[in-house]
C-alpha cells in the first residue's frame, strides 16, 4: 500500500509520525470487529480528521461501510468534539437575505456553521440557507413560511459501543431529550448507563482548551453491545460528544455509528417548491458539511487530512 502524505492542519501541534501512530492505533483496534476492514484493506481505508487542530485529543479515524440514504460507519476518537446535525431550509434570497435577514426563530446557517456548504453542486450558493435556533418554531412553522424552498434532513444516529469498557472507557455526553424518543424508551438497560454515566463523568477528561464542552450534557456509559439513538422527538438537533480520555484506557474504543434521515420527517415534509427547486439533485451521503454544527465553530477543521475508501 502506498503510504498516503500528512500534511498536518493549521495550528496542530502534532507531528505526521503522531498522526500515523493514532492511525494505526485505530485500525488495530477497528479490526478487531469483523464487520468492517475485510480482504485488501487496510489502514489505508480510513478516514483520518482532526477537528480541532490546536486539541490533539479530537483526532478521529473513520471507516465508512456505506454512505447514501443509509450510513454505516465506525468511529474512534479520544474526544469526539460537541456538535449537533441540524436540519437545513432553504429559502428565496428575495425575500429572505441571510445574516440578520432570516425567518422568525432560524440562523443563518452560514453564521452557525464554519465552512457551511450546500449538500451537493444543484442546490445555488445563492439561495439563503438556515437552522432553527431556539425552542419556538417546529419545521412545521418552517415550512408554511414564505419563500420556503425545501428541507435538506439532518440524519439522527444510532451509537453502538463495541469495545469492552472494562478496558476502554467511553463516556458519551447528550441532550437529555434523547432519552424521550420512543426508540430509547424500548432500550430498558439506558436506565443503569445514565446511573453510571452520572457516578463515573468525573473521572473522564476533558481536554484542555475544550472546558466547558460537556456543560449541560447528560453522560452515558453504555457497556459492551449498548446503543444510544441520538435524536429528538420535535427534530431538533441533539448536540452530543465523547471522552474515551479515562485512566484505565488500554486501546482506543470503537464506536458503532448507523444513521438515516428519520422517515416520519422526510414523509411530512411539504414537497419541494417546484418554481425554485425543479432541477434539485435529491441530497445523498452524510451532509455533513451541510447539516453539522459545532460548539466550536470556527476552530473545527472540516476537511479530513486523509480521504477514506467511502466518503463519510
């Protein structure tokens, strides 16, 4: 396999070698588990970001399985930085202008987030692009607002904890209104992972220059086989992260992540205004640089510094 170059990003403190030895870190223990490097792959496969450049502990790696209407992917990362998927709603620049020009409870999603990109080359850089921001609108009010053009879904996640937290500790931090949606309420074991996320958030780290990223934030400590549905009954963004930063850790934890855009969204969204949206290529693949918002903002690179074999 040809060696593929690091160049490490602005403000990283980090050396290439470092960022190979994480590397291969994360493909040692990513191989463990037959459901992702198969026949021919290698470590060479992985997606390698590192989100905040000036934080070594918000390196990630990433092996994608699939990346379309359905996302399969494995995660490893010692501290997986605060963020949220926002649904998108794209408006007539006419009437809505962006920056402070922005529908009754949105943002510009440009103001909010860094690098912020329309889900693929048919949607115009000059349609206004924004988020719900605060607890009023529902996408229903969203959608009967004048100008409204069309909804680019957030996909919500389903996080399976792989490795064994006797040897890895991984401590996920999520808005509590996750543990309303029905999909939670049939997982009876969330109850004793909240209990032990409250006894044991102490003793994981929080890296400095990130104080404060757990704040508000339930923590959950799933055990081996647990799941975790990141998302919210009203739609709304539900901002989580994690720390594997835990003094017993032995090797990297290894996150399951499935993800979809949720159905009963997609189904009760008003159909696309055929004046504005005729030649609209349907959104595929993540959206992230679309739909993720970071506390961070501003600080969070996201752009990999190593392509995967998949696009995740």
């Amino acid at each position: 396999m040809t060696e593929r170059e690091i160049i490490p990003p602005p403000l990283s403190a980090l050396k290439p070698a470092q960022y190979r030895k994480f590397l291969s870190a994360a493909r040692n223990a990513i191989a463990k588990f037959p459901q992702y490097l198969t026949s021919g792959e290698d470590e060479g496969d992985l997606e390698l970001a590192h989100l905040v450049p000036d934080v070594p502990a918000t390196l990630l790696a990433v092996y994608t399985g699939i990346n379309d209407a359905v996302c399969n992917k494995c995660l490893v990362s010692p501290f997986l930085a605060r963020h949220g998927h926002h649904n998108i709603y794209a408006f007539d620049p006419v009437l809505w202008q962006g920056g402070d020009s922005a529908p009754a409870g949105t943002v510009d999603a440009r103001r909010a987030i860094h690098d912020f990109q329309p889900p693929n080359t048919s949607w115009p850089e000059s349609w206004t692009y924004v988020m719900i921001a605060d607890d009023a609108p529902t996408p229903a009010d969203i959608w009967n607002t004048a100008g409204y053009i069309d909804t680019i879904s957030a996909k919500f996640e389903d996080f399976t904890m792989l490795s064994d937290p006797d040897e890895t500790p991984l401590c996920a931090f999520v808005d509590r209104a996750v543990f309303a949606h029905p999909v939670n309420l049939s997982r009876p074991y969330l109850d004793a992972a909240r209990d032990r996320g409250q006894r044991m958030a102490a003793e994981f780290a929080v890296p400095a220059g990130l104080e404060g990223e757990t704040d508000g934030l339930e923590p959950v400590v799933l055990r081996q086989g647990e799941k975790l549905y990141i998302a919210r009954t009203d739609f709304k963004a539900a901002e989580h992260c994690w720390s594997n930063m835990h003094p017993s850790v032995t090797r990297p934890a290894v996150v399951n992540e499935n993800s979809a855009v949720p159905l009963d969204l997609f189904m009760r969204k008003p159909p696309a205004n055929p004046k504005y949206a005729v030649a609209l290529t349907p959104v595929t693949g993540s959206a992230d640089m679309t739909t993720d918002c970071f506390l961070r903002g501003a600080r969070v690179s996201r752009v990999p510094i190593l392509q995967g074999k998949i696009k995740g």
